[in-house]
C-alpha cells in the first residue's frame, strides 16, 4: 500500500504528464516550422543527499562538481522537445571540523525535457520542465581524516538506476549559425537509492545546476 506521501508524487506525475501531452498535442497540431539540432553543453552540478533520518550525521554541505554532455532538440515554435545525456555527479559532502567526508555518486542522466520559450526571438526566455532516468556508473566515499585521504568502493550500497523529476529555466542566444543558452535548473530525486533499506528508511538525491550551452 502506498504511503501518504508516495501518493502525493504519483498525483504530481500524472498531473504533470497531462499537462505535457496536452502540451505536445498543441505544438504538433498547430501549423509551424520544425526546427532540429543538436548541441553540447556543461557547467557545475551542487548536490545533496537527503536522508529519512538523519540522526547521528555531521551537516550535510553541498558537494561542488563539473558536469557535462549532449543534448537534441526539436524546435516546434512556442515549444521545444529536448533529450539529453549528461554525465553528472550526485552525492554530498560532511564536514565535521577539519576532517570531510564525500559520497560520489557518478551517473549518466538521461532528462527529457519540454521548453517553453517565453518570447521567441533571437534573445529568447525560456522555463522547461520534465523527468530524467539516471545510471549508475560508480560510486566512491572520500575521507580526509587528519590530513589523510581514504577511498573505497561503496557502489554495492546504492541502486544501480534513479529517477525523478527537472525544472528550470534560462535564456538562449540566437546568433548567425549557433545558438547560445545559460540555464539554471533543479533535480529532485524520487527514487530510494539506498540499496536493500531497511523499511522506513530512504535516500534520495537533489542537486542545483548551472549550465552553458552551444548549439547548431
């Protein structure tokens, strides 16, 4: 039986799902030009694991890492569709005095986003909004206990797949043959990554993105 909360997120889902097909079914409905292309892009990735209970831990800071990948788009106008494969790391940082702890979590992302462009233009607003399914490629904890460093293997502690929901926004430079963007955006994990939890108990990733973008 679903908990409360668990309820709430799959209400959230289908509602954004809606939403993002009745969006889709509009843009393909309505007589525009299609534009495709594709691009690279990349920027810094501030995560955080938030925890069910985290008694015990030292505070949690964010833990600072570079990011980056590909996306294609399909520019339908008003709207856009854009997939991405990114390589990102989640994880966070604990600081207990001189002595830090990190878990570093590498992924390969996959988001599929839907784009609003606020004001088509050459210099066009834009706010998006979508899901990502990620993989796990490696997981490492990091130590610095009395000026020594420590590392080991901890992927047998996580799941191998993640998954959650995006949304952000930003601004695209339209130039003679390229198109330039920054954006901000926002990962909220959905999934308990923690592999075999105890009931009750979960970890969820969430990160803060900021993101430089060149496109064809």
């Amino acid at each position: 039986m679903l908990s409360a909360s668990n309820q709430i997120k799959e209400a959230l889902l289908k509602k954004f799902l809606i939403v993002s097909l009745t969006a889709l079914f509009l843009a393909a409905v309505v007589p525009q030009p299609a534009a495709a292309g594709f691009g690279i892009k990349g920027g810094l990735a501030l995560s955080k694991l938030t925890f069910s209970d985290a008694t015990g831990l030292p505070p949690l800071t964010d833990l600072k890492a570079p990011m980056g990948g590909v996306f294609w788009g399909l520019n339908l106008g008003l709207f856009a569709i854009q997939p991405e494969a990114l390589y990102v790391r989640m994880g966070a940082r604990m600081v207990e005095g001189a002595d830090w702890m990190e878990d570093r979590l590498d992924y390969v992302q996959i988001p599929v986003l839907l784009k609003l462009n606020v004001i088509p233009g050459p210099v066009s607003p834009m706010i998006y909004g979508g899901g990502y399914y990620s993989f796990l490629i490696s997981a490492k904890g990091v130590a610095n206990i009395d000026g020594t460093e420590q590392s080991e293997d901890i992927k047998d502690q996580f799941t191998s797949s993640d998954y959650g929901v995006v949304f952000g926004g930003g601004i695209d430079f339209k130039l003679a043959v390229i198109k330039l963007s920054a954006e901000v955006r926002y990962n909220l994990g959905l999934a308990n990554i923690a592999k075999n939890a105890e009931p009750g108990f979960s970890v969820k990733n969430k990160s803060l993105m900021f993101l430089l973008g060149l496109s064809f």
